[in-house]
C-alpha cells in the first residue's frame, strides 16, 4: 500500500494517475504512438492495463498531452538528463581581493598581479575597499584606489559592476575582456 500512496503524489509538478483530472487527454503510448484524443479514465484503464503510469506531460496543451510510461524510469530519465546539461554548464568563479584605505602602492601592484592572474584564469574579481573604525568617516575620499585599481586593469579587465558602497566596503566587480 505504501509504494500505492508514493506514486499518486506530484514530483516536479508532474501529475500521474489519479490526479489528472481533464476530461479529455491526446494520449501517447508506451511505444511513442499517437493513440488520440479520449477521456482521461479510459487513458488511464488503458495504463492500468499495460501495468504502467499515465503521466500528464505537457499540462499546457489543448488538450493536455499524456503518455503511458513507467514514471520511475521517466523520473530517472528526466533526472539523467539535468545532470548531462549541468555538467556542460561552465561556472564562473567570482575571485575577492581585498583593498584597505591606507594601502601602499607596492602592496597595491602584488593585489593587481593576483587579479590579473585570477582574470586570465576566466574567473570575475570582486575588489572589496574596507573600511574600518574611523576610515568610514572618510569613505568617498578613498574612492580613488579603486578607479586606479580599475584603470590599472583596463587593458584585460572590464568593470562589470561600478563601485558601490555595501556597508561598511566598497565593492567593485571587474571581468575578463572578450
């Protein structure tokens, strides 16, 4: 009785069985052939029959589409196929370099050398200036180290997001230049 009750719920809002509801479905069959328009009791006695599922496939359909499938082996099917496309997706990784205000140029240079080295790798540097005790006093006077950050990087770099202030930083996003 168990697996009966499992399979009448909605999983990634497919409807099977019992809950499809329409008074009439365009039915497809186990084998992908178009077995017309007919009631969706007589669709899913014909389920019944093959000892499979009626899952409703295209809800949005006039009228809904349905198809007599295994929905264990439809579930795992439609799983398979997220995995394959996340899998080809290609993540962008989002690299920080953190700035203060009283930064020395020479420290300045070694954090635009690791920005480079993050950019040319593909990945979006976000340069965070942050303010710390008395510094928030004298926010807008330090937003210079980021626009010469910024300027510094101009010949591989793009400025994604301008600097914005977030609290107590300021942040600026820079990416790769196609």
């Amino acid at each position: 009785m168990q697996s009966e009750r499992w399979r009448c719920t909605t999983i990634s809002e497919l409807m099977i069985n019992e809950q499809i509801r329409d008074k009439e479905v365009r039915l497809i069959g186990e084998n992908g052939e178009q077995l017309g328009i007919m009631s969706a009791r007589d669709a899913y006695k014909m389920a019944q029959e093959a000892e499979l599922d009626l899952v409703k496939i295209a809800p949005t359909a006039k009228p809904p589409v349905c198809k007599i499938i295994d929905y264990g082996k439809y579930r795992y099917e439609l799983a398979r196929k997220e995995k394959e496309a996340k899998k080809k997706q290609k993540v962008i990784e989002i690299k920080e370099v953190r700035l203060s205000p009283n930064i020395d140029t020479n420290d300045l240079n070694t954090k635009m050398g690791a920005a480079r080295k993050f950019l040319e790798k593909g990945c979006k540097v976000k340069v965070t200036l942050r303010f710390r005790g008395r510094e928030m006093a004298h926010m807008s006077k330090s937003k210079y180290i980021l626009d010469d950050f910024a300027e510094a990087m101009k010949d591989i770099a793009v400025i994604d997001k301008p600097s914005k202030v977030e609290g107590r930083s300021m942040v600026m996003f820079l990416s790769a230049k196609k």
